[in-house]
C-alpha cells in the first residue's frame, strides 16, 4: 500500500481549513485515512500550521511519500529539516547516453538513389542522359 502525505479539505464553503493526514495514495482526497498528522488553517493571519512531528517523521521514516504542498508545511514546522538530517539523500543512479540523433545517417552532401534503384542502374541512367 502506498502512504501519502496529503491535505484533507476541512470548513465551510469559502472558508476551507486542511488536516494533513497519512492515507492510501488511492483512497480519496476527502476520503478515508489512516491517521492525522496535523493541521493548515490558510485564512488565518498569519497562516497557521499545527504539525506533530513525531508522527510526521515517524510516516516519513516508513516512506510516506508528501505532496508538494505538505512538504513545504513540514519545512516550515522544522519536520522535514530532521527527517532530511536523519536520512541523507541516496545518489541518483547515473542514466546511460543515448547516441545522439541522427547518428549513422549518411552525410548532408552526398545523394541518395531512388529506393529500389541499383547503383549501377543509377549511374547508367545519368550516362545515358549526359550524352
């Protein structure tokens, strides 16, 4: 099962609130979960977050994966700065070249014959028309 960190929109009409919740990557957004991690009041001056980190770093750790959205709330709440310190980012694999296009063409200048034309078709047909 896949876990996401994502926001659960919460309030009333025009005046939404979100919990962060831990739920199935393919359960709903305002769906079922498995567990509260926090809240994000937007509308509140200045914006109000509320996030244990304890249980953020805890989903992190098992490899909840957070939207965009919620990773940028668990920097602000400092979760996301331990869970980085605590797990230093693995290298990326190194992708292998792909030959560049138009490799193995022949070269601008020359021409190509016909298709289905024998060279020596070719050349007998141009010997023909010069003279």
């Amino acid at each position: 099962m896949a876990v996401k960190l994502r926001l659960m929109r919460m309030g009333k009409k025009k005046q939404p609130t979100y919990r962060i919740v831990a739920a199935d990557s393919h359960s709903p957004r305002d769906g079922r979960f498995i567990e509260i991690v926090g809240t994000y009041a937007p509308r509140a001056e200045p914006s109000a977050v509320d996030v244990d980190n304890a249980k953020a770093l805890a989903w992190l750790a098992k490899g909840a994966q957070p939207t965009e959205t919620v990773r940028k709330l668990l920097e602000i709440s400092g979760a996301w700065g331990e869970f980085a310190a605590a797990h230093p980012a693995k290298p990326k694999p190194v992708a292998r070249q792909r030959p560049a296009r138009g490799a193995g063409k022949a070269p601008a200048g020359k021409a190509r014959p016909k298709a289905g034309a024998m060279p020596a078709q070719v050349e007998s047909a141009q010997v023909e028309s010069a003279e």
